[in-house]
C-alpha cells in the first residue's frame, strides 16, 4: 500500500528498467514560501525561527520531489503464479 489507496496486487509485480538516463527524471517544485514565488526550485529548503524568550529554534524543513517516467511503455507488471 503506498499510502493513498493504491497498491500493487497480490500475484503480481512492477518491472522497472535499469541502466537508463532518458527513463526516469525528477523534478522539484519551490517550496510554498513567499520568497520562493517564481524562483527555480531547489531540492531542499529549511528555515528557522527564534522562539518565544530566545528559548532555542522552531525549525521547519520541506522537499517537493516530482518523479516521472518519461518513458511509460518501458514499464510492465508480471502477473506470479
């Protein structure tokens, strides 16, 4: 189960191909900054705030990854018996 309702099926498998650099890209979205607005995305972003009576840091970090398989017909499911 990946976490939204979609699972592979039992009996069966996914085929990814390796070896390939034109299969597979990532992408990354900006993080939902106001200074990140129109700005090339970086793969990661964190920032810090003083808490209250200078107590130490609230932290807060974030990637927004976008994979793809740019090339769809490469990838097949077997069914096991």
């Amino acid at each position: 189960d990946f976490g939204n309702g979609m699972k592979i099926a039992d009996g069966e498998a996914i085929l990814l191909p390796a070896g390939s650099r034109t299969t597979f890209a990532e992408f990354f979205a900006p993080a939902n900054y106001n200074e990140t607005v129109n700005t090339m995305a970086q793969p990661y972003y964190a920032k810090r705030v003083a808490m209250k009576f200078d107590k130490g840091w609230d932290l807060e970090a974030q990637s927004n990854p976008l994979p793809l398989v740019l090339r769809p017909e490469l990838v097949a499911t077997i069914k096991v018996a």
